[in-house]
C-alpha cells in the first residue's frame, strides 16, 4: 500500500468532546476563511479566526487538539499456506480477507466508479469538500448526521478503522465509524495533511484496498476475486459498479446476500458514471439492463485450515508452529497478528503427491467410520533434511466444537503442542534404540543372549543416572516368540521381548535413554515433561510419542546418523515481498555411522524372509529397514520404516477409547484375533513407500563392519551337537576301519586257499 513519505505519529492526544456551539463556531470560521483563502489556508488560519467569540475560541482549542498527521500501517491481508511446489494452495488466514494490488492492476473502470459514487471532486479538492461540509452541517442541525466525506476523509476513517480494529479497540472503532461532526473535523484536518503528503493516485490506490466491500471482503482485489472469480484489473463497467455500490453498507448491497439491493444501489452507481461523462450511453443502456445474478462467479476464500481436506493436519501443523515460535514474534499476540494480518506467503515441506497416495493408502485399508473407530495415522520425513513429507490421518480435520463421526481436530501425528494428541505408547519400536546402545558399547549382532522367560528383580539393571528402587518385572513374548539363546540379530528380526530385556540388563538405562535421545525420539505425555522415563521395561516402549517423532528419529538411522528437527516450512515471504527468517533443521551428526549401518543391517532383516514382518519388504528388493511395534493387550499397533530417501511411521489404535484393544475386532469388514504391528501397518507402510520411491534411485545403506556383526558364539545345545557329531563321526571312522581290516583278512585267506588247491593239484 503507498504510503508516500508521510510522516508518522501516533494518535494518542486527550480527547475532548465538541459542543454545538464549538462545531458551529469552528464550521463558520472554516467555511468563510476557506471560500476567502481555499481550504487548505483555511486549514492553517483557522485557529487564528476562531477568536471572533468566545464559541469560536474554543473552536480553535478543540481544532488544534485535533492531530494533524494520520500514521498509516500497513493493511491487513490474507496469509496464504501453499504445499512445497509453491502452487497448491492449503489454505488461506485472514482477519480481514484483503489482497493490496497497486492502481495499476485497478481497472480504469473501478476507479472511475467509486470517484463518481463516492467524491466527484476528488481530482480538484483539497482533502475537504467545501460542499460536502456545509451539506454534512445543515443535515446536522436537521438531525440526520452522515454525509460530506470526500474519498480522502473516507480514506482517513477506515484507517483509523483498521488501526483500532486491529488493536482490538473496540470503543475506538465505534469512535471512528460515529456520525458525528466532531468525527468530520477530525477527518477533515487529517485529510488535509493526507493530500499534502500523498497524490491522488496515491490515495486512490490505498482507498480501494482498504475499504470493505461485502460482509467479510475488503479490498478491490479480493472482492473482484469473490465476487467475479477475476482480477481487479479486468473488471468491466458493470462488475465495476456493482462493487463500487457496496462500500455504503456493506451489509446491505452484498449481491450475494441481497442481489435486489444490490442491483438498484448498482444502477445508481452506473447513472452517476454516466452523467459524469465516465461511460457513454451505450454503455448505460447495455450496463443497466444487465441483471446482477448474471454476472456473479462467486469463488469463496474459506478462512483457515478446516478447507485443506486431506491437508488439514497438516496445515494445522504449520499454524501451531508460527504460533508457538519466537522466530514469529516475542508474543503469542504477534505471532497471531503475522498469522492472520501479515499477507505471508508460506512455502511447505509438503509433497502432495505422496500426501495424497498417503491418505488414500490409509483410507482404504481403514476407512474413517470402521466398526470400531480404529483411526491411523501416517508421516513421513526426509533423512538428512527434517522436511515432513507427508502428515496425515484417515479421519477428517474438523475443528469446529461440532464433531460428526470420523472427524476430529486431535493431530495424532504430533505431540500436544502441535495437535493436541499426547501421543501413544511405541511398544517394540523402541527397541531400535536400544540396539543402537547395544552396538555402541561394543556389542555385536552375532552375540547370543537368553531369551527365556525370567523373572527379573530390579536391581540386576543398571542406571548411572537414577535409584531404581525395588520389586520385580516379568516381561513376556507378544508377537515375537522365542525362548533359549538367540542372537540380538534373531531377537531383533523377530522381536523377542524376552532377549532384548536380557540385552537392555547389559547396558545403562541412562545410556539408552540418551541414545534414544540422539535420534531424536521425544516422550510426548505432557506429564513426561520431555524426558524418558528410567526403568527396565522402557525396552518395550512403555512411554508415548508420536508418529512424527518416530518417523524423524528412524530418519537419523536413515541418513546415517545424521539427525535434524522435523521442519515444515521452507520459505515464508512478507506482504512486501520481504523474506522471514524460518526455522532451522539444525541437522548434526549425533550417533557414529558404525552403530548405524549395524542398526540398519538388523532392521533389515525385519522385513527379509524369516523376519517378523516379511510383507513389509517393498517391490523389486529395494533395500529398506523398518521395526514393527505393538503395546500390551494389543492397544496400538505400529510399524516404522525407511529407505535412505524416506523415513515412515503408521500408528493404529483407538485414541477415544483406550479400553478398545485390537483384538477379536473387525476392521473394514475383516475380523482379526489381533491385530500387531506386522498385521495392517506393515502392508500399508509397503503400500506407501513403493509409490513413494517410484522415481528415485535404489540406494542401498553402507556396509556392516565385522565388528558390528561379529562371530556368533555356540550355544550349549549346539557344541553338545558337535561333539555328538564329532563322536559319531569317530565311531563310523572307526567302523569304517575296522570293516575295512575284516575285508582285508578275508582277502589274505581267500588267497592262501587259492595256493592250497593249486599245490594239491
């Protein structure tokens, strides 16, 4: 919006009210002095001729009390959030659904409509209309207030509008918009510093962007978008009038609301164009017998993230970060003021590709009105960067207090801060980051571990960190079984439960914690308070989190070791074109590339044959890494996985109602006696990810070092086994030997037999 080089000044002097007397006395001076001197000398000699009396005195007091220079800011305008292509459009915010165009991409025709309409002198005054005020007096005397305002003194009120109505003073936007003269001179004098400090041009342009035309439309620009479906530059003469008749009463002539209205304020718009030369007769013939409801293309601006549809979470995401980030503002209030006022154009993290084959995977496999509301969630990060691909749910965004079935304004995607979900329990996909401290303190794959069911008491753990206390913990198989030794290869690729409780009372819980930590994973219960809690069961994913942190802490493995904060916005450019600081992924190396490509080598094998979740395996042997993850009684069910393009998480569950487990439940019409987390989201991660990695390279993850693999050690069965073979190969050896010998005798008679007959013969 032009602004010139007006200077700028806070309107903040003592108000006082204005008597009959004083208004009549200060409007007679400035009449008189103004037919003698022209108004802006009037303006400036005012004060001195108001000593004719003492009403006029005090005329003079209340004139100079007035400011005599408007600070102008800048209009508020629409937010608009657009996918990482900078061309879909999320959704737009807005207090006030206004887009500021410079006159330029005004057309002619708009322009000449509101001078005709709203100030017909407008080129020749200067800032007030000698005619106008004398008018707006005498119907003050009469009682009917109103009238006399030039597009100036128009101008000066809806700024003066917009700054209180910004301010959130509501007394003070009464107070610009009252009938009153005290109100006039006020927007008289500042009007007149106005017309000295901007041009005409200038003060057209910033009129038509900021005045209201319609219930919810301020603005040229955006109301030729609302109401026309076009820009403000193509407006032709009806369109132009049409618009221009609002601004009145807003209310009232909205052509959308009360077209009959409308219409007739519109052809007294198009009769005055005419009579002032701006159209020809032709053009007012054809204008008038134009019917309004024939030209509207009404194309509606919906104001916040409830219109994204499938993107609504993720939308919602990206507001919560503007509003929660100080990079946005020191004060939550300014962050909403940039959200909502500040025209931003923000670029996204978000491919609308994968987020539509997303939410179509999930939809399909597990449609939002299921039998038993089982909802899914599905994100997805980039390694290497911490852009979010993909976040989305099979319900519905919807964050109205009406809630209709299979919709919610909950983000199970995110922790409570960013969509309101406290997470849910990770069951066995926190094993990962166990084997990663298992690797890092020298521990290898091929290392046998009990996986029998024991009893443990408390205190064979160890924590550097904490006091563990007393009691027991007696942890059991769910949906890996086993028992005797196995390697921590085989305990990961199947899940024992029962091996990795005897690999975690190897290590310092403190450790795990912090490795854990190091790849990111963030506890999401508030009543956590961010931090992992110290026990031995933490093995098993006791604690909740979000699908979102465990798809950016798998990305860590992913990128090779490389972890980043989680970003969804990638640029964010002002009204003005100005870029925003945004924040910053802030991506480190933080666990060694030796421990990774062990941890990468295992997991792998999860979704190999012979693993627990072989239908994870994506198409033509694309070398991927995932863990499936489910929690006691079946409560949620997980599975996260990556390539080194793309890390994914999909959790299930029943986040309304915990008591519902997923067990002996139908689900899209299929009954299953449970439900793990190689049971739906495995096959629905395997869905995603081969459309996800259709056009990219098959890249495959580094090498395992021999250190990490390791040599397997020999159980007991297994060297009893060998010296049973070992045993029985000696006896058949043995017997070989001997049989051999035998037959060797019975070759040695058999000959001597033979020399017997011949000498007998």
């Amino acid at each position: 919006m032009s602004n010139g080089n007006a200077p700028h000044l806070t309107q903040g002097s003592k108000k006082r009210s204005v008597n009959p007397f004083q208004v009549l006395g200060l409007l007679i001076a400035f009449f008189v002095l103004a037919v003698i001197g022209g108004v802006l000398a009037a303006a400036l000699v005012v004060p001195l001729a108001a000593g004719a009396s003492t009403a006029t005195e005090v005329a003079s007091d209340t004139f100079y009390e007035i400011p005599s220079e408007l600070e102008i800011d800048e209009p508020s305008q629409v937010t608009k959030i657009y996918a990482s292509n900078g061309k879909t459009l999320l959704a737009s915010y807005y207090a006030e659904n206004r887009k500021v165009v410079s006159l330029d991409d005004i057309s002619l025709h708009m322009q000449n409509a509101v001078v005709a309409t709203e100030d017909k002198r407008f080129w020749t005054h200067g800032g007030v209309d000698l005619q106008g005020i004398s008018r707006a007096a005498m119907q003050q005397l009469q009682g009917d207030g109103g009238g006399g305002s030039t597009l100036t003194q128009q101008y000066v009120k809806n700024v003066l509008i917009h700054k209180a109505s910004r301010a959130g003073d509501a007394a003070g936007v009464q107070a610009a918009r009252a009938g009153s003269l005290e109100r006039k001179m006020k927007e008289a004098k500042l009007a007149l510093h106005l017309e000295k400090t901007l041009s005409k041009e200038q003060i057209l342009e910033n009129y038509l962007n900021i005045a209201q035309f319609g219930t919810k439309v301020y603005g040229v620009e955006t109301a030729a978008n609302y109401y026309f479906g076009k820009s403000a530059k193509d407006l032709d003469i009806v369109e132009a009038a049409t618009i221009a008749g609002i601004t009145q009463l807003p209310g009232k002539y909205d052509p959308t609301k009360n077209p009959t209205e409308n219409e007739r304020r519109r052809n007294i718009v198009l009769m005055l164009m005419f009579q002032q030369g701006y159209i020809d007769r032709e053009q007012y013939d054809e204008a008038i017998a134009t019917k309004v409801e024939d030209t509207l293309n009404v194309k509606e601006i919906p104001n916040g993230c409830e219109s994204a549809g499938r993107n609504g979470f993720f939308c919602d995401y990206v507001t919560k970060t503007i509003m929660q980030d100080p990079a946005f503002g020191e004060t939550e209030k300014e962050r909403s003021e940039l959200l909502y006022r500040g025209g931003l154009t923000i670029i996204t993290t978000l491919d609308v590709k994968l987020q539509k084959e997303a939410y179509i995977t999930l939809r399909d496999r597990i449609p939002a009105k299921n039998e038993e509301m089982i909802a899914t969630a599905l994100t997805a990060v980039e390694p290497g960067t911490g852009k979010i691909l993909v976040m989305t749910q099979n319900r519905t965004y919807n964050p109205s207090s009406t809630k209709k079935k299979g919709t919610t304004s909950i983000n199970y995607s995110a922790g409570p801060d960013f969509g309101g979900s406290q997470g849910f329990q990770v069951g066995s996909t926190f094993k990962t980051f166990v084997l990663a401290e298992w690797l890092r303190t020298g521990h290898t794959l091929n290392n046998l571990v009990s996986a029998n069911h024991k009893v443990w008491q408390i205190n064979e753990f160890k924590a550097s960190c904490t006091t563990l206390g007393g009691g027991t913990w007696p942890p059991y198989n769910s949906d890996g079984r086993g028992s005797g030794q196995r390697t921590a290869l085989q305990a990961t690729a199947t899940s024992i439960n029962t091996a990795y409780a005897s690999m975690i009372s190897e290590l310092d819980l403190c450790d795990v914690a912090k490795m854990a930590k190091k790849a990111g994973f963030t506890p999401t219960a508030r009543s956590a308070n961010g931090e992992i809690t110290i026990v031995p069961s933490m093995v098993l994913g006791i604690q909740e989190s979000s699908p979102l942190s465990m798809a950016n802490s798998y990305a860590t493995f992913a990128s090779g070791g490389t972890y980043c904060e989680p970003i969804a916005i990638t640029k964010i450019t002002d009204a003005n074109g100005k870029e925003l600081p945004v924040p910053d992924a802030q991506c480190r190396q933080t666990i060694d590339s030796a421990t990774v490509n062990g941890v990468n080598y295992a997991l792998s094998r999860v979704i190999a044959p012979g693993g627990g979740a072989p239908q994870a395996a994506l198409a033509g042997g694309r070398p991927a890494a995932g863990k499936t993850g489910t929690t006691n009684n079946n409560t949620d069910a997980w599975f996260v996985g990556y390539t080194p393009h793309v890390s994914t998480a999909i959790w299930m569950g029943q986040p309304d109602d915990r008591s519902v487990y997923l067990q002996n439940i139908r689900i899209n019409g299929q009954w299953y006696s449970r439900v793990y987390g190689s049971t739906l989201a495995a096959p629905m991660w395997k869905q995603f990810m081969d459309f996800a990695h259709e056009d990219k390279p098959k890249t495959s993850f580094a090498s395992i070092a021999q250190a990490q693999l390791g040599e397997r050690e020999k159980t007991d069965a297994e060297i009893k086994k060998e010296e049973e073979a070992k045993k029985k190969k000696e006896e058949e050896e043995a017997k070989k030997k001997e049989q051999e010998a035998r037959a060797e005798n019975d070759n040695d008679r058999s000959s001597d037999s033979r020399r017997d007959r011949r000498r007998g013969n």
